[in-house]
C-alpha cells in the first residue's frame, strides 16, 4: 500500500461505517475495481479500531450514563433509567455475534462478490426507502424502546453480514420500521455498532495471531487517523443531515449504485 491508497481506504471506512451504504461492500467495491492489492488484515484491524473511537468518543457522556445505570438494574433488579437501553444493546448484539462467528468463513469467502452487494444494495435500499416513508407518515412514533422492538431489530442486524447489506442502514431501517423516533432509531444504531465492532475486531485480531504480514507503522498510523477523523465527523454529518432530510440522499445513492453495478 501507498499514502493515497491507505487515505482513501481509510476515508472509505470511516465514511460508511456509520452511513446506511455499507462499509464492507466498499471496502470490496474499491480494490476490485482499481485492481488495487488487498489491504490486508493488518490494516483492516486498524482503521476499523479508528471508527470504534470515533463512535466511542462522541458518545461518551452517554456510555457513562448506560454503564451506571446498566450496573445498577444488576444490583437492584429492576429497570433504572437508561439501562433498558443498555439491555437493549447488549442483547440485541448476541445474534449478529453467534451468526458471526458459526459462518465467518462462508461470509468473508462465499458473500464477497458484486452481484451479492448489487442486489443487497439495491433490496435493502428499497426496505430503507419503505421505511423512511413510514416514519415520515407516523405522527406519533415511540420514545422509547421495547423488548420486542429489541428482538426485531437484533435479528434483523444478522443481514448485515452479506456485504452490501449495512449494519447501520438495516438497524435504522429496522428501529423505523418498528414506529421508533428517527433519533432513537440512529441513537441505537450507533450504540449497537460498538459492541457489534468490538466483535468483528477480536475475529479479525484471532485471524491476525496466525498470519505473518509485513506492515508499515507509519501508513497504519495514517489510516487509524484518518479513519477516527472522518467516522466522527460522520457521525455529527448524518444525524444532522437525517434529522433535516431524512433517509432520501442514503436510499438514492443505494439504488443508482445498485444499478450501475449490474452492468459491471
């Protein structure tokens, strides 16, 4: 790898991690079609480290606040404040995290191809659309969220593991669909992302424990950077472009790039 290539790669990753267009699918997309060489595991352990701090870091007063009150629920078995919402998070990442680890090898070798991402691109971006008109026409969507929209939404996160899905595009589809408030849907969303990323780290850093990989500090270094910058940045970018606009630049971007790439 070279400087440009770690900076986009990186941009890549810290981009759409947190957009609904799939990170994973672009990581893919882009080295076949520049014919670049895999970035290799190295690299994808870091800068998916870079988006973890990035999300980490923005919602930190509010971790804080779901430990505490997680912690409490523990000693005084009952709900205290937002520790439903930790439940929630904790709970709703169990499918993804079983599913993850009994299918690994048949997601990172058998899901990887274009015509996969072209049509979980284009499904998923109808689901995203369909539910972006229901919350739009639900005058009184929920404030809060239950055991069942919990159930619904962390199963519906297993589809996130074909690339070209989105783990934030099907979570955010799933929490709207359930009639929760487009704050909450993103709220959750991104607080499921920590877990489910933390996850995928420790599979990719069992990987890397019995690979041998000659790497660059200085280029890790760089795209752990670039990759923590621009997933903040994105952060703050779309739940203020969705608060305005909703979903409608996401499910756009979704359909054309689903077209355009059955006719690579």
């Amino acid at each position: 790898m070279d400087v440009s290539q770690t900076i986009v790669l990186a941009l890549i990753q810290g981009l759409s991690e947190f957009l609904p267009i799939s990170s994973s699918a672009h990581l893919i997309l882009v080295p076949k079609l520049t014919n670049w060489t895999d970035q290799g595991l190295v690299f994808d352990v870091v800068v998916h480290m870079g988006t973890l701090s990035a999300v980490i870091f923005y919602y930190q007063a509010m971790i804080k606040s779901l430990f505490f009150d997680f912690y409490h629920s523990i000693i005084k078995r009952q709900i205290i404040g937002q520790s439903k919402l930790a439940w929630g998070v904790l709970l709703g990442t169990i499918p993804i995290g079983l599913v993850g680890v009994i299918f690994k090898d048949f997601v990172a070798v058998d899901l990887r191809s274009i015509e996969i991402i072209a049509y979980t691109t284009l499904v998923f971006g109808l689901l995203l659309g369909f539910a972006n008109w229901s919350n739009h026409k639900n005058k009184n969507p929920k404030s809060a969220i239950s055991w069942i929209d919990v159930s619904f939404v962390s199963m519906m996160q297993i589809l996130a593991l074909i690339p070209g899905t989105s783990r934030s595009g099907i979570t955010i589809t799933a929490c709207m669909l359930v009639g929760l408030s487009r704050k909450l849907s993103i709220q959750f969303s991104f607080l499921l992302s920590i877990p489910v990323i933390t996850l995928s780290l420790i599979l990719m850093l069992v990987d890397l424990y019995h690979q041998t990989q000659l790497v660059s500090v200085s280029l890790l270094v760089l795209g752990f950077v670039v990759s923590t910058i621009s997933a903040y940045a994105t952060i703050i970018f779309v739940i203020r472009l969705i608060d305005m606009v909703g979903m409608t630049p996401f499910i756009v971007y979704r359909l054309t790039l689903g077209v355009f790439l059955f006719f690579l």
